[in-house]
C-alpha cells in the first residue's frame, strides 16, 4: 500500500506535511464531480494518479478557452479540476489495459471512478473485484443516480439535476424556475464524496476495512443545495410546498437590489433585512425618507419604494463601488460590490490573505490559480503541480506502480492500449 512508505500515526493515518501525504489515490473519473473529488484529496496532499481514456477526460474539451480556440490543454475549467495530479492513458476496456489499473489499484489507498452503473464491473474492475484483491481499499462511485434503485442508468446535466431535484421554487413567480448558474451541483457532489471518502478511509485506517463509497449527485442536490433539505423538511412538517416569490407586503415590490457606481462597476442591497432599514436610512442621510421611517418602520421599504430606490440609486451613483461597500458596512448595513473574475482577482481582501497563488503550466502559460478555501496551522495546502498535459506521467507510472519496463511500454502504446 502508498501509506506503508510514510511515518504512521496512532490508528495508522500517515503522517507528513500535508495531511494525506502517502496516500495513493487512482482516479478514473471523469468530467467535473469525480474530478472536483480527487482534486480536494489532492490539495490535502493525496498523490492521485488520473487515468483518462485514450483522447482524454472529456472535460478538456469543456472550456472556457483563451480567445475561445478549443485547446484540450488549455480548458480553465480541466485546469481548475485537476492540479496536483498525474495524467496517464489508459484504454481501460482493453484487458490489457484493465490488467494495469487492476495491478495500480492493488497498491492503491482509494479509487474514485464515474462510469455509468456496471460499466468497470464489465471489464473486471467493479468495486468487489478491487476491494477483494485490495482488502483496505476504498472505492468511491460517483453517478447521477447511485448503483441502485429504478434511475440508476439514467444520464444526467446540470438542468436536470436542479429540475429532479426540486426547481419548481427557483425564481421568480412570473417566469420559468430556474437553476443556480454554472456546475454548482457537480461540484457539490463532488466535495460530497470527498467528505465520504475520507471518512471511509479513516474507516479503513482503524479496521483494516475496505468499502465501496456510493454517491448519488440526485441525493447530494435533494439533500442540501439551495435550500432544498429545508423545502423537504418542511413540507413533511406542514404540508406547504414553498413558492417562487420575491415579493414582500402583500405583493407589492419593495426596495433594494443593484445598482450602478461611479466607476461604472455595481453594488447590491440583497433583500433589505427589516434590521438594516434603519441602518440604510442612516447611511442615506435623506430627511424625507428619515421621517418616512420613523413614522413607518421598516415598512417604509413597501410604502416608500419608489423613493428609497431613488435615493439608493443616486447615492450609489455619487461613489465607486467600494467605497459605497465600505460605507454602508461601517453602519453595518450588508451592501457589497458586484464582482466578477477581474475584480476578484484584484479583490484587496484575498490578496491580503494570499489566496492566488501564481503558477506556470507548460502549454496554458503562467496563470493566477485559486487557492485554500480552508487554513490550517502550520500549512496543509500547496499547489504542488498544475494540472498535468494527456499522459504526460504515463511511462513514469507504469513503471512505478505496474513494474512495466520500456520494451513492455513500447508493446502496449502500439497496439494502443497505452498513450
């Protein structure tokens, strides 16, 4: 096993710089939840080997892309997904090829894999298979679906998983529901499992146990993204199903949202909080609107709508944008800046806490990468690596962990079993 080469701590959990340093991990998954997954293995300091099939995680093929030229080395989001690891090509469907991930996997701590339900059983590489030649090792599936019950061949996307998964109260009443953007749910999953994984390693750390770890992103999104344990939890309590609404007395509109600074960028009140309306009218400093809330209350934000928004606007209109942040948050009154990537990456908070971390990959150049969403004390995250080039490891890998010689690495790259 990976964990035998490193200093063991009680219950046999490795011990190095980073926390999971000596643990091996192969990862044969694909696209954005199974690779989200190793990579946060990986920032805790795992090895992971990523095993694509002969062309590449298809996930390369995903951009965005510099000027928009699809580059499979220059996907943001494949370099995102996958620093820290190795990459080696392997078509895993030719026995020859599923005979070398069945010997990688033998001296392997975890696997992480996303192929449809029964697919690597198929090629003699299904989690029993594994688990029975490697007794300790841990095997996580990540599926739309999970391996069991009437869905569990169904594909899935973004969309559906927002729309299986409860979308009917994302919106606006008056338009179509809507998902969160981007691959929110993916991504979820995917640090799901990782969160599972590690507790099915410390599992196999204190019993000597392998498992079979079993991610469904149909669960993940019922069970927790945008609310959705909430709507569930209270319909079984009260029988109410929650509603698209963002109106508030009596179905009137009320004030706040964006607005546009002096520098062209916006701010945004959110939902003005009852609380913060006497904040904001401070902050304003507007007589009409003071008496207005006095007399009003909070209700002010209903009864005086038009001329609180105009107020707001005008007093956005008169400051960049994070001096009207700054000013408002000093009366604690929540009001940020509007960001997008430039203006996070020049963001004087993150910059102060050294979350970019600079970085030069061989083909995609030197870019600026995210770094740890989390600290711990004395360290536990390093950009070790950017992400690897298709099969950049493979020969180096196969040596190591297959005990292959050049001669057998030659056989098996022209019958194509190897890249």
């Amino acid at each position: 096993m990976a964990r035998e080469a490193s200093v063991m701590r009680d219950g046999g959990a490795p011990q190095g710089g980073q926390p999971l340093e000596g643990v091996l991990v192969l990862d044969l998954s694909e696209w954005l939840a199974g690779p989200n997954c190793t990579k946060l293995l990986a920032d805790f300091g795992a090895r992971v080997v990523k095993v694509e099939r002969p062309g590449g995680d298809p996930a390369r093929r995903m951009g965005p892309y510099p000027g928009d030229e699809p580059d499979p080395e220059q996907s943001g989001l494949f370099l995102h997904l996958n620093t820290n690891k190795e990459s080696v090509v392997i078509d895993a469907s030719h026995p020859d090829g599923a005979d070398l991930v069945r010997t990688m996997a033998a001296r392997a701590d975890v696997v992480v894999e996303s192929s449809r339900p029964g697919l690597l059983a198929s090629w003699g590489l299904g989690a029993e298979e594994l688990i029975a030649a490697n007794p300790d090792l841990v095997v996580t599936s990540l599926t739309p679906f999970g391996q069991t019950g009437p869905y569990r061949d169904w594909e899935m996307t973004e969309i559906v998983a927002f729309a299986v998964g409860g979308m009917s109260v994302s919106g606006v009443a008056d338009r179509e529901p809507v998902k969160l953007a981007g691959n929110v749910v993916q991504l979820q999953s995917g640090a799901t499992a990782c969160v599972a994984t590690l507790g099915a390693l410390y599992h196999a750390w204190e019993r000597g146990e392998g498992q079979h770890v079993d991610v469904a992103t149909y669960e993940t999104q019922n069970g927790s993204l945008d609310r959705r344990r909430y709507y569930l939890l209270s319909h079984a309590y009260s029988g109410t199903i929650a509603q698209r609404a963002t109106v508030v007395g009596v179905g009137r509109p009320s004030a706040g949202g964006r607005f546009a600074c002096a520098d062209g960028k916006e701010i945004t009140t959110g939902r003005i909080w009852p609380d913060h309306v006497g904040r904001m009218v401070k902050v304003l400093g507007d007589p009409e609107l003071a008496a207005h809330f006095e007399a009003e209350g909070p209700d002010v934000l209903v009864e005086r709508a038009d001329l609180a928004n105009r107020l707001l606007a005008a007093w956005a209109a008169a400051r960049p944008s994070r001096a009207a942040m700054r000013e408002a948050q000093a009366a604690g009154w929540p009001v940020v800046v509007v960001n997008d990537p430039k203006l996070l990456l020049e963001d004087d908070h993150l910059l102060a806490r050294g979350f970019w971390v600079t970085a030069a990959h061989p083909v995609a150049g030197v870019l600026p990468y995210t770094g740890p969403p989390w600290r711990v004390d004395g360290g536990g995250w390093a950009l070790r690596r950017t992400a690897p080039t298709l099969g950049q490891d493979t020969d180096a890998v196969l040596r190591e962990l297959a005990g292959l010689d050049d001669d057998r690495i030659a056989e098996l790259r022209k019958a194509e079993v190897v890249a």
